[in-house]
C-alpha cells in the first residue's frame, strides 16, 4: 500500500483528497493535516509514503514544510506540491528542497492518482511545459551569478550526459529511449545511475541539474 499524508488548508479539498485515492486499491490515506506544522509533525509520527502538500497555508507554509520534511525524511517519502497555478513562485525552491515534482489543483482526478503512483516508483511529476517554465525562472535566479562554477559532472558517461540532458528537456523514459534508440528500460537505468553519481533524490532534481550544469539551456525548449 502506498501511505499517503494529505495536506491542504481547506477540509472540503482534503476530504476530497482522501475519497479518491482511499478509492484505490493500493493506496491508503494515513492522515491530514492543515497547516505546514501540523504537516511536519503528521509525516514524521505517520511515516508515508508521499505527502500532497498544498504550497501556500498558514501556521507555515508548503516550502517550509517541504524544507523541514525533507531534512531528515523517512526512507522513501517523497512530497508532491499542489499548487492553484501552474508555475508559482514557490516551485523552484520546493524542487530545490527535494519535492518531486508538483500538480495543480484542478488537475484530473485520473492524473493525481497516476502522478502518486510515479512519483512513488521514483519518477517526477514534470511536463516539458512546466520544464520550460522551471528552467527559465532558473536562468532568472542565476543571472546575477553567472560566475558561479558550474555543477560537476565529471563522473558521468557521455550516455548518461545524454540522458540527464533529455531529462532536463522533459522528456520520459520512452522518450529519451525512444531519441536515443533503446529501451525505456534502459533509459530508466542511465536516470538512476545518474542520480546515484550525482546524490540526487529524482528526476526534478535531475532537471535542476541539467540547466545548471550546462547540459541543457532555457532557448533549447522553444
């Protein structure tokens, strides 16, 4: 079962929450919780598996709670941020602190459901439109410091280059092997032994990463 902590300001959406995914029959809502201490508390006395965490609330808002979580988490949680819009200004810093990826609050029901399940097996929740849009706030947050050294990479392979460098451009498994003619399989063994090398958590990190190493570029997206 996958354990899930359910975070929202408002009690109709967390109701609403928890209905769907106790639906299904490998998911179980263990808690809720509705402010970010509350959440910080609730995820380290239940232990799940994926947090849903509404990014702004009271008493502590989603990031710091993300932040705090993510510190010390227990083995395996992984936090998803929801979110009204699709891009806030809040994103970046939760991917940042760990998050894996994020969902607005209107998305389909059949998504969310699919999106726990990736985001479970290790995978992230970001679409190439929210790529291009991470990516550019990144070149905005790094302008001032360009001097800055670049991320080392050193320890990869000219294969796992390539992959990471898909991954930043927001493609999945299938498409990365589908571009580079291998298996989606194998396309998901270059991801994680990257992030192995790199000590990164998932994918959305991966995509940080592939800006600020210079593997990818906002203009490459379009």
């Amino acid at each position: 079962m996958i354990r899930i902590l359910v975070v929202d300001d408002q009690a109709l959406l967390r109701a609403g929450f928890r209905a769907l995914l106790d639906a299904e029959p490998d998911m179980e809502v263990v808690g809720e919780a509705g402010t970010g201490a509350d959440a910080v508390a609730a995820a380290a006395r239940l232990a799940p598996d994926v947090v849903l965490m509404d990014i702004r609330m009271p008493g502590g808002d989603g990031l710091e709670a993300t932040r705090s979580i993510l510190a010390a988490p227990p083995d395996g949680l992984k936090v998803i941020i929801l979110t009204t819009f699709e891009l806030d200004e809040y994103v970046t810093g939760a991917i940042r602190a760990g998050a894996s990826g994020f969902l607005v609050k209107d998305t389909e029901p059949a998504d969310l459901v699919r999106a726990v399940r990736a985001v479970h097996d290790g995978d992230a929740m970001l679409s190439p439109s929210v790529t291009r849009r991470l990516l550019a706030r990144l070149a905005a947050e790094r302008a001032p410091a360009a001097e800055a050294p670049a991320v080392d990479i050193s320890g990869l392979t000219e294969r796992e280059r390539e992959v990471v460098s898909l991954v930043g451009q927001g493609l999945n498994n299938a498409e990365i092997g589908a571009r580079l003619f291998i298996t989606a399989l194998t396309a998901k063994t270059h991801v994680s032994r990257a992030m192995t090398k790199l000590g990164l958590r998932d994918r959305a990190q991966l995509v940080v990463l592939a800006y600020e190493s210079g593997l990818v570029r906002p203009g490459w997206l379009g």
